[in-house]
C-alpha cells in the first residue's frame, strides 16, 4: 500500500469546520496526515471530524479564536505536547467584509483585520518556535486573488488579503534559514456556505449573483472548496520543497486576461 502524500505529518487548520478549511481537513487525512480541527465554530469542527472519521483518518478537534493570543498559544503548546511536532500549520480561518470606503464603517474594518491579519500573525507566532525547534515546517496562508486585482466594494476585505500576501513573503525571508516553507493561496470567488449565505442576503435572486461572479471569471463554473483543497495538499507535502514566499493562484482565471 502506498504511503500518502502527507503520511505521519502533523497538520493544524484553522476554520476548519466549513468551506474550504474543512474540504481541506479531509483531503490531509486522507493523505496520511494526522489533522488538528481548529475553529471558534465547534459544531462546524466536529462535523469535519466525523467524517475524517468516517473514512479512516485520524483527527482531534481543538476551539480557538485565532485572534486571541492566549489560545493560539495554548493550542500550539498542546499539539506540540500530544504529537511532538507540528508539521503544517493552514492558517485558513477568515471572515469577509463587503463595502466601498464609504460603506464600510471602522469597526467593520477593524473586525476584519483582525480575524484576517491578525489572526494568521498570531496563529504563526504560536507555532513558529515549534518548527525551529524541529528545523522543518510549511505555513500555507489564506489570501485571495483580490490581494493582486481591484474588486468593487471590498475595501477591508482586500486590505486584509494584500497585507496577509505581503506579511507571507517578509515571514518567509526571516524563517528559511530554519528549514521553514511559508506559501499563501489566492482563491477566487469559491462557493462556500458564507458565499452562498451572502448571496442570497444580497441579490433579490441568487442567480443574478451567481451571473456577476461568472462574468468576471474565465470559467463558467463556480469554484468550489475542493478545488482549493488540493493546491493547499501541494503546498503542505514535500513535492513543493522548492516552493518558498509564492503566492499560489487558484481562481477559475479572476486574474487573468479575457
């Protein structure tokens, strides 16, 4: 029997109750790993872990609030003790904003800045001595292709990924002398329970939106979060060893030319 691509290796994924966090989950368990089910959402977290479960892989759910420093610390302390090591650390728990510069108050602004921003900071603040200690480590960092295109009405939502972008690249120049990968994704509109909630709360008929986001694609189809989940295994495996301070795309052709 083959040995997965992410065999023995200890994986931390925040959000990981939903969407693309969760599809995640899945595919790493499925590839050997053995994944921590991190989200402020329990329900959400134990229903990735049953179905990891359900298909033979091996998981545990942790709580935390990635914007609270006390947590993050205390569930990469408590990783590190029950495994020995952290091998992958996603930070994928985000949350969205939408609104121009006029529309989006400050504490919209803040809120999201600091799940997005902060979060991803702390969360690797927490895990980063691990990984020096053992001289080996992926961080794989959710931005968006928003962080490289203009898109209306998404102020604090772009700040967020450009700065998560940017923050990736600086945190990969300190680490690499520590064996230490740290990669971003940059998705494009995926089709996540929050996409689709914001849908329907937005549009008198869901299928108007659905339209915009198409129009603004190379693709006709909507992305979905199993379609990020595999960038995400790459960047996580040892396939992508060479791979340091990139951003990679995955978003149906958003960024490129039509």
């Amino acid at each position: 029997m083959s040995r997965g691509r992410l065999q023995g290796k200890v994986c931390i994924i925040t959000g990981a109750g939903s969407g693309i966090g969760q599809a995640t989950a899945s595919l790493f368990a499925s590839e050997g790993a053995r994944v921590v089910v991190a989200d402020v959402d329990d329900r959400g977290a134990r229903s990735t872990l049953a179905a990891i479960k359900k298909g033979g892989g091996e998981a545990v759910v942790e709580h935390v609030d990635v914007t609270n420093e006390q947590e993050t610390v205390a569930l990469a302390n408590q990783v590190a003790r029950r495994f020995k090591r952290i091998d992958v650390l996603f930070n994928n728990a985000g949350i969205s904003g939408v609104g121009d510069v006029l529309e989006t108050d400050p504490d919209l602004f803040d809120r999201v800045m600091r799940v997005n921003v902060r979060g991803v900071y702390l969360m690797s603040r927490a895990v980063v001595p691990h990984m020096i200690k053992q001289r080996s480590g992926s961080i794989i960092n959710m931005s968006s292709c928003i962080a490289q295109i203009g898109l209306a009405r998404r102020v604090s939502y772009a700040a967020s990924k450009g700065a998560v972008l940017s923050m990736t690249k600086s945190m990969q120049v300190d680490l690499a002398q520590h064996g230490i990968r740290v990669n971003a994704l940059l998705p494009g509109t995926i089709l996540t329970p929050f996409v689709e909630r914001y849908l329907k709360e937005s549009y008198k008929d869901p299928e108007e939106g659905y339209a915009a986001i198409r129009k603004r694609q190379l693709t006709s189809e909507l992305g979905r979060p199993e379609d990020v989940a595999p960038a995400a295994l790459y960047l996580a495996s040892d396939e992508s060893r060479f791979v340091m301070a990139a951003g990679l795309v995955v978003d149906g052709g958003v960024s490129g030319a039509k």
